[in-house]
C-alpha cells in the first residue's frame, strides 16, 4: 500500500506544468469564456429537463383524470341498417346501408363542429346545442348520379341545408347547388324529410350520432393526450 501512496503523493505535490500555467496567464478570458459556456449548457439542460419533467406530470394526471372521470366505451360499429366506421384519429366518421337493393347510402358525419344557445323549450341541462355536419351521398346503379344532401344534426333533430345532383366522378365544372332548402315550398320540404326518414336518416339517428360523437370525442382526447406525452418521452 505505502508503494501506491508514495507515487501518487509526488503526483499530486508536482508542481503545475509551465505550459499550462502559461496559457493560463497569457489566455484568462477564454478560459473565463469556457466555463461561462459550460454553465450556461448545464443550467439550461436542467431547465429543460425540469420543464418537460414537469409537462410529463400534468399529461399523467391528465389522463389519469379522464380515465377516472368517464372512461371511453368501445365504439358501436352497427346503428339500426347502417355500419359504422369510427376512422380512429380522424374528425369524423362513415355510416353506409343499402336500401331496397338498389340504393348506396353514405352519410360522412363529423364530430362536434358547432354550437348555439340552447333553447329553454328544449329542456337540456346543458348552456349549448351541439351541431355536428353531415353529408348523405345516395346512388343508384353506376349511372354516376348522386343525390348529394348537406344537414345538420341537433341533439335530437336532422335539418336539411340544401341538396343537388352531383356525379361519383368530380369534375372541373362547378354544379348547381339549388336554393336554401328552406325556399322551397313547405309541402317540397316536408316530402324530401319523408324521403330521408324512410331511409333511416331521422331525428333517431340525430340522437345517435350526438352520444357517439361525446364517446369518439373523449377517445380521440385520451388518444391525443398519450400521443403529446410518447413524442416529449423520446430521447
């Protein structure tokens, strides 16, 4: 042992080499430049460990919240004839039938897009009624002709918007959309409601499409919440 203390005491005694006691007289404010620079580094890595350290705590307990609070259900796939495609991490979903074997339904229905002052004669809890837009395709055949019809779903009500004859295949010419649907004749109006409920877009599917769209909106938040917090966890 006294062999390995002996030469590490002449080490340690040795004076400085010149070479580097020269630098250091001769270079001070680089020497001074290069500490201030590795404390600057090392006190904003700490910050920036710190910080997402801490956006890390409150997504935790973000989820955590919403998974206590009210859970996601599992999305239906299947509403009354019409299959449902949830498109996960989308804004909106797909609804498609057939009707009478001859007839191609395909509603595109977004998720929540849209709100007004709830009515006091509705009779809601709620401050707001929540809009969702959706777009009803209907064909027959492959002639390329399309029933294009624009509505709004209300909490417990379908409204039409307007509606026109597209075609599958889109085109440069720009078509005629037609009046507001509420310029047409009453008796008009009140048909083409018939026409829609007979194929299943009624105020029932109203109701659907707003308790499906509160589920897809908590689990799109819950997705987005794991998602913000895997991509700031990368190294």
């Amino acid at each position: 042992m006294a062999r390995l203390i002996r030469p590490l005491r002449r080490i340690l005694s040795s004076p400085c080499p010149k070479s580097i006691i020269l630098y250091q007289h001769q270079n001070p404010t680089a020497i001074s430049n290069r500490t201030s620079q590795f404390t600057r580094n090392y006190i904003s890595e700490m910050r920036k460990s710190a910080f997402e350290g801490n956006i890390l705590r409150l997504l935790r307990n973000e989820i955590q919240y919403e998974l206590e609070r009210s859970p996601p259900k599992q999305p239906v796939t299947k509403f009354n004839s019409f299959t449902v495609d949830d498109r996960p991490g989308e804004q909106w979903i797909r609804m498609q039938r057939k009707f009478r074997d001859k007839e191609d339904i395909r509603i595109e229905a977004t998720m929540f897009d849209g709100s007004i002052p709830a009515s006091k004669s509705v009779g809601t809890e709620d401050d707001v009624e929540l809009h969702i837009s959706l777009i009803v395709n209907i064909s027959k055949g492959d002639d390329g002709d399309v029933l294009e019809i624009t509505c709004s779903a209300w909490p417990d009500s379908i409204e039409i918007i307007n509606l026109f004859i597209g075609r599958h295949k889109r085109t440069k010419r720009k078509p005629f959309i037609g009046p507001e649907f509420k310029e047409l004749d009453d008796e008009l109006q009140d048909s083409l409601y018939e026409f829609l409920e007979e194929r299943g877009i009624d105020d029932n599917l109203a109701v659907f499409l707003h308790e499906y769209m509160k589920n897809k909106d908590k689990t799109e938040f819950s997705s987005w919440l794991e998602n913000v917090k895997s991509f700031i966890e990368k190294k």
